[in-house]
C-alpha cells in the first residue's frame, strides 16, 4: 500500500527520512509553510522559504521517488505583524502559480486575534482567486473557540467548505468541522496532538469521508511515519482496506486535486500501487 502525507514539514527534517519514507511505502507529501521556530523580521525571508519549499526540497524528496508538493501561506503567529504580513500577503501570487502549489495554508488562528483573522480573510481570498484549496491551522490553546471562530468566518465569506481542510482537530473539535462539511485532518504527533490509537478512534467513530491523517513532522518530537502506523492501528482494528486505502491515500488526493496540478504526477503511482 502507498501512503500520501498530506502535512508533513520536511524543511525541518534530514534526508535520512526521506529514504525511511520511502521504504515504509510513503509515496506524496503535501509540505505546508509554517512558522520556523523564531520570528522573521522581513518579507524576503518569507519568499526565498517559498522558493524554497517549491524548488529544492521538491528535488530532495524526489530523489527518493516522493512527490512533493507546497502549500503557501503566511502563517497565523507572524500574521500578527500586520505591515509584514501585508507585505508577505501581497507577494503570494507568483508562488500560488508555481505548479508545485497546490493549496494555501497554513492560515487560520494562533492566539485568535484581529491581526490573523484579517491575515486569514485575505488568504482566503487569493485561495478563491487561485482556485485552490486551504490548509486551515487551528490553535494549540482554546483549540474549540478557534474552530468556531474559523468556521464563523467561512460561513460569513460563503466559502465552499469541500475546498477547506480544517487540520489538527481533537476529539472536541471533529464533530463541529464535520457538520459544517470541511474536511477534518488529524496529525499524529507524540505527546502534544494525537496518537495513532486516538486518531483511530476517531474513524471508528465519524468514518473515513473527508477524513486525512498526517504527521505534521517539524523540529519538534515527531514522527515522518505516523501516517503508516495509522495505517497499521486501523488493520488491527479490523478495517477494511479499502477504507485503510482511502483514508491514506485516496482521499488526499481527492481533497487537492481541484488544484489541477496533481494531475498524472501521482496516477501512475496509484494504479501501481498494491492493494493489500
């Protein structure tokens, strides 16, 4: 079975996981623009880490035979430098053109204030001008208000909830997404977010429509594996492998293909890919 990563941040991980990836069936990641761990101070560094993500860690994970592609975005804790973040806002749209640009994200809230809010609106936008999907990032603290709030503003904008995946949803937060009609993702990341046995148990429960697991790798304690391991948690639990196959690998592909730039890239891998 091949397994498609659809949040993973390679740029903070050694090449060594690439080829682990690889071997353990790891065939397509989407890698999200996130925050780097300190504040950046001017537009530029925003937009060579753009460059970046859509150039040279595209070579990087294809030379272990994965298709890597980006989603932009300026994210939600720098979105609260208003004059960067317009800045940074203003200077997306070539990169949302890159062929490797399949989504905005991640927006969405940190510590749920104004300034991201805006930041979020306008994203939102260009994601409606570009025809993309959207990675929304919802935050650690007061994780339930933020959901609402990011809901709220999408019901207000008319948005078209089937191009919005909601992503690091808990227990509390999955029911709501799913009643609104967005996608609901879920990362498995050791201690902070889920693990493979919670993420199950919430596919026990809600199913596997609009449903994607990821791993959200980054700098921190994480794993480039979790989404084989849900894999294997939801054998154990007696699901069928088509239902193993769709959470894993069909429905992100579903989920981004309305970009129009997945295209063949990533046929030829299914119809090779093993069915058990």
């Amino acid at each position: 079975m091949y397994y498609f990563d659809p949040h993973i941040h390679m740029y903070a991980r050694v090449t060594d996981d690439y080829e682990r990836m690889a071997l353990a069936g790891i065939r397509a990641t989407i890698e999200p623009a996130f925050w780097l761990g300190q504040p950046r101070k001017h537009p530029g560094s925003f937009l060579d880490y753009f460059a970046h993500l859509t150039g040279y860690e595209v070579s990087r994970a294809g030379n272990f035979g994965i298709e890597l592609f980006a989603s932009l975005a300026m994210n939600p804790r720098e979105a609260n430098d208003r004059k960067l973040a317009e800045d940074v806002i203003a200077g997306m749209p070539p990169f949302l053109a890159h062929p490797r640009t399949v989504a905005v994200g991640e927006v969405g809230f940190d510590s749920i204030t104004d300034a991201e809010e805006e930041a979020l609106r306008r994203q939102l936008e260009l994601a409606r001008q570009h025809g993309l999907p959207v990675i929304v990032h919802t935050p650690h603290r007061n994780k339930l208000d933020g959901v609402k709030r990011i809901l709220a503003v999408l019901r207000e904008m008319r948005y078209d909830m089937e191009r919005v995946n909601v992503d690091h949803n808990t227990e509390e937060t999955v029911g709501i997404v799913r009643e609104a009609g967005a996608w609901a993702g879920h990362t498995v990341y050791p201690v902070t977010k889920l693990s493979p046995e919670r993420a199950v148990n919430i596919l026990e429960r809600w199913g596997t429509e609009r449903m994607l697991v990821n791993s959200s790798a980054d700098w921190g304690v994480s794993d480039p594996l979790s989404v084989p391991k849900v894999a294997i948690e939801m054998r154990r639990r007696g699901f069928s492998e088509d239902e193993i196959r769709r959470t894993v690998w069909e429905n992100p592909i579903e989920f981004f293909s309305p970009s129009g730039k997945l295209g063949p890239l990533l046929q030829a891998a299914g119809e090779a890919a093993p069915k058990g």
